[in-house]
C-alpha cells in the first residue's frame, strides 16, 4: 500500500503527479490553519506532509503517529519543533540553496528603495505632485561605494554581500559565529564584532535566521549604535527584530531609514504604524517569490519528501539525528 501524504503547500500538476507515483496525495489547497477539520481528521493516516507557513507543534504531531518525514518549502524553519520531531524519528527537510538568489535581490530592492526614497517619491507622482525638479528635501542617499554590515553570512547574506561588492562597489563588513576566509578573499569581506560592525555601516541588513539565541537580537542598544544616517534591512525573520525599538527608532531619527520583508507578526497588523511611515519600506514577506523560486523549492520539496519516504537520504535534512534514529 501506498504512503499518503497531505499536501498543503502550493505543488504544480507535474509535482503532484510525480509525487503521485510514489504515495497517495491528499491536497489541501490554501490551508490556514492546522485546525482545519479535514486536515486534523486525515493527520492519524499521514506518513508525509509538503507545505509551508503553518505552525507545527508537538500536540499536532501526537494527532499524527505515522508521520516520517516533513517538507517545508522554506528554507527556513523556525516554526517547526526540531527537537520533537527528531526524538519521534521524524524528518525535516527544507529547501536552502534554491531561494537563494531570489532573496539576496528582495535584499538589494529593499536597500536601493529605500536608500533613494522610491516608494515615496513613486507616490507623490501618483498624487500628482511632481510640480517641479526634486530638491534636497527629497534627495536619496547613495548606495554605491558605501559600506555594507550584514548580520549573518550565511548563503543568504554572502549573496547580498556579493551584489554589494562586485555590483556596487560596496565595502563589505559581516558579523557571524564563524569567520568565512573564503569569502573575505573574494569580496574583500572584513569580519567585525557586531557593535563595530552596526557603528561603520551605512546599511545594516540581517540575514541571520531565527533562533533561541536571535530572537530580539536587534534591539535599543543596537539601533543607538547606528550611525543616524543608518538604513536598515531585515530580510531575516521579524523577530530577530525588537519591532517597538525599530518603529521608535525610526520616529526618533536615531536611523534614518527601513527596509522590512518580514515582521514580529505576519501579515503585519493593520495597527502598525510602519507601512505609513515614509521612511520605511515595508513588503509582505516577497523573499523568494517569484515564479521561478517558489516552483524551484516546491520542487525541491517533492524531491526531498519522496526520497525520505523511500528511507533515502534527502537532499536537504534539518535534523540528520532522526535519520540514526536518535
Ligand atoms: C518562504 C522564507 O517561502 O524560505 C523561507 O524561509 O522565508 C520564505 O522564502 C516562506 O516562509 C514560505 O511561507
């Protein structure tokens, strides 16, 4: 008999039918919660799910004693209980590599729009108030030549590095556990403790992913740190962030500018007053959405969750433990 799997991420014909040869597919097609009713009556069959966005936690795994393996079709997985899962023998694969280009332009958009006012220059157009030539009280700041502070140079952060080095000649700084010789040579990288690296950067962009030890990694004391000229990114996790430190931050000019892909609570609250602030760049979590990426970790997905259901390898396992069997 056929594995089944419960599928609630978005998989194109061609990936449903090569999962289909394999295992029988159950879809559940724009899921938002876990505490869908269909969902939670087909968990205790599960072997398999291929999804992301949604919460999995240890009381969900206990409606699901088949499960063996879980494709999240992110490469990050912060909202997955690795510990329970390994100690239940379960799998967890995701899909690094893929999105990495993708996010590394999310990045680079996020540090051009909001280096030279984009979105609130592009709106007074549209409200018809391009009445002359721009002046200095609508004058940007310029990208090139600048200096570039990544928090985390991982795959995601050397990727913008390199768009900042070789595309704009930009003066690499990078805080990280381990230092990266590799990419110093190639970028001219310089590794710093990170206050000396929030002090030096014109742009602070994080890349680190979220973690016990990341969450609120960002605070107070660091945006006092910035120069006032700063403009930060965060194409990380919103909680790496202390988002009421940000948003005063930014209403106190103690740095000048923001550009967020992700926040503390997604999708942002309609409360919050970043989207309405001019000096922010707030884009509802686009890092690897593009037709081409999200296709490429759906695929990436299949790959990984039909080999694990194989007792093969996958490409991509989190918790390689579980594979020994703890
Ligand atoms: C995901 C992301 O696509 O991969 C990640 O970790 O942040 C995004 O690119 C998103 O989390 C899927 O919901």
């Amino acid at each position: 008999m056929k594995k089944r799997i419960l599928a609630y991420g978005r998989l194109n014909d061609e990936q449903l039918a090569q999962l289909g040869q394999d295992v029988e597919v159950q879809t559940f097609p724009g899921l938002a919660s876990a505490d869908d009713p269909a969902f939670r009556a087909a968990l205790p069959h599960a072997h398999g799910l291929i999804g992301a966005g949604l919460a999995i936690t240890p009381e969900l795994l206990d409606a699901a004693p088949r499960l063996e393996a879980i494709a999240t079709i992110s490469v990050g997985y912060d909202n997955y209980p690795v510990e329970a899962l390994t100690r239940r023998g379960i799998l967890l694969c995701n899909t690094p590599d893929v999105l990495t280009e993708t996010t590394a332009d999310t990045g680079f958009l996020l540090i051009m729009a909001a280096a030279r006012r984009a979105l609130e220059l592009a709106d007074l157009v549209k409200r018809g108030d391009w009445n002359a030539g721009i002046g200095p009280e609508h004058f940007g700041s310029d990208v090139h030549g600048k200096t570039l502070g990544l928090i985390g140079f991982g795959r995601i952060g050397a990727a913008v590095a390199r768009r900042g080095a070789l595309g704009f000649g930009m003066r690499v700084l990078y805080s990280n556990a381990s230092p990266k010789p590799e990419l110093e040579r190639e970028l001219g990288a310089e590794r710093r403790e990170m206050d000396r690296l929030l002090a030096e950067s014109d742009f602070v962009c994080v890349t680190v992913p979220l973690t016990p030890e990341t969450e609120h990694l960002i605070g107070e004391r660091e945006f006092a740190l910035m120069k006032p000229s700063a403009i930060f990114v965060n194409i990380a996790r919103g909680k790496v962030v202390n988002e009421a430190a940000l948003i005063e931050a930014l209403e106190m000019g103690r740095i000048r500018a923001a550009g967020l892909d992700v926040f503390e609570q997604e999708p942002l609250s309609p409360e919050s007053p970043l989207p309405h602030m001019t000096n922010v760049v707030a884009l509802p979590h686009i890092g690897s959405a593009t037709h081409e990426t999200r296709t490429a970790m759906a695929q990436r997905a299949v790959d990984n969750l039909i080999l694990a259901l194989k007792g093969e390898r996958p490409i991509d396992l989190v918790n390689d433990v579980a594979l020994r069997g703890g």
